[in-house]
C-alpha cells in the first residue's frame, strides 16, 4: 500500500512537471494526461492488470504492463534517432551554405 502511494505521487508530480515546464502542442497534452492516467488507474487498481492481461493472454498484469513499456520505450528511441537525423541533416545544409557564402581565404608568405 504504501508503494502504491508513493508511486502515485511520483506519477502525479511527473504529469505536473510536464504539464507545466514544457510547452507542446494539444495533442502531445493529451497523449500525456492520458498516459499518466492510465498509468494511475493501473497503480490505484491492480487487478485490472490482470483483467487486462488475461484478456490478452499474457500471464500476469506485470508481464503486460512489461511488454507495453518496452515497445514504448522503443517507439521513444526510434523518435528521437529521427529526430536528431533531421537535426543532423539541417545543420549539415547550414554549414555547407556558410562555408559557400564566406570561403576562408589561404594568407600568402
């Protein structure tokens, strides 16, 4: 009980932070809130894990809520290597474009 408390709290805080500090469009908002309150409902109520994980046939609600997180956490990673390849992308035309517009001159001996 008292796990579920602090996890509870840890989650609750968590959304807070998001929801404040960062600035993103609606529907990231919306994917948050309903995230961490998925997130929520299954630490407030954890059997519907195993309701849920039944349903799906997989063992135990943990092994569920297991697999979801890893395909999250791969979805996240494959994200962000996008991401940062478009950055890399950008900043490559950027330097090319100055190193076009302002060539450095050799000095003569």
């Amino acid at each position: 009980m008292t796990f579920q408390f602090m996890f509870a709290g840890l989650t609750i805080v968590c959304l807070f932070y998001f929801l404040i500090v960062t600035k993103n469009a609606a529907y990231q908002r919306i994917f948050v809130m309903s995230f961490f309150g998925t997130g929520l409902l299954f630490i407030c109520n954890p059997e519907m894990t195993n309701a849920l994980a039944h349903f799906f046939a997989i063992g135990r609600g943990v092994d569920l809520i297991f697999y979801v997180s890893t395909l999250f956490l791969f979805f996240i990673c494959f994200n962000l290597y996008l991401r940062f390849k478009a950055y890399d992308k950008k900043l490559t035309q950027i330097t090319r474009m100055l190193a076009l517009s302002n060539p450095i001159r050799g000095e003569k001996e």
